[in-house]
C-alpha cells in the first residue's frame, strides 16, 4: 500500500489535508496544478523504484541461484534492506 504524500500549499506552505474546490483551504490560493505535479511526481518515483527491483531480484536469482539456501536468504534480506532505505527516503 503507497504511502500518502504530504502535500503542502505553494503559497501559504500549510498541510493540504482537505483539497475542496481546488483551492487552499488556509489561504485560498488555487492547488489544482500543484497537486497534480506532486502526485505525477511520487507515480514517476513508485514506477522507478519498482522497475530497480524487478531488475534487482532478477539479477539476484542470476547470481545467487549457485549458492546454498542460508546464502541466497542472505543476499536476498541484504538487497531488501537496501530498496527499504531507498524508498524510504522517496516519502519523508
């Protein structure tokens, strides 16, 4: 499940919790556009992260598929920390 972006007006910097009727609901100013550019932004982001470790488990199955179990788990829980820490800095 995505993590929700915060979103943050370009006028007034305020949470965008609510967006009814396109506009800030602090300041008033008009959030249509900017929203839209923020979400494409975290689409393009989710897309790309998926794409590194779709190639990144085929890669790793590549590789490891001559090691024992112990060493393959290993690899594979190594590689998964690393796209952890990679995608987790995409959302804070």
């Amino acid at each position: 499940m995505p993590l929700r972006t915060k979103i943050e007006c370009p006028k007034c910097e305020a949470d965008l919790v609510v967006k009814r009727g396109g506009v800030c609901p602090n300041c008033g100013a008009p959030i249509n556009e900017h929203v839209a550019r923020v979400r494409a932004r975290e689409r393009r982001i989710e897309q790309i992260v998926a794409i590194v470790a779709t190639l990144l488990v085929l890669g790793l199955y590549l590789v490891t598929s001559g090691f024992s179990l112990v060493e393959g788990i290993a690899v594979y829980a190594a590689a998964g920390g690393a796209m952890y820490l990679l995608a987790r800095r995409t959302f804070v």
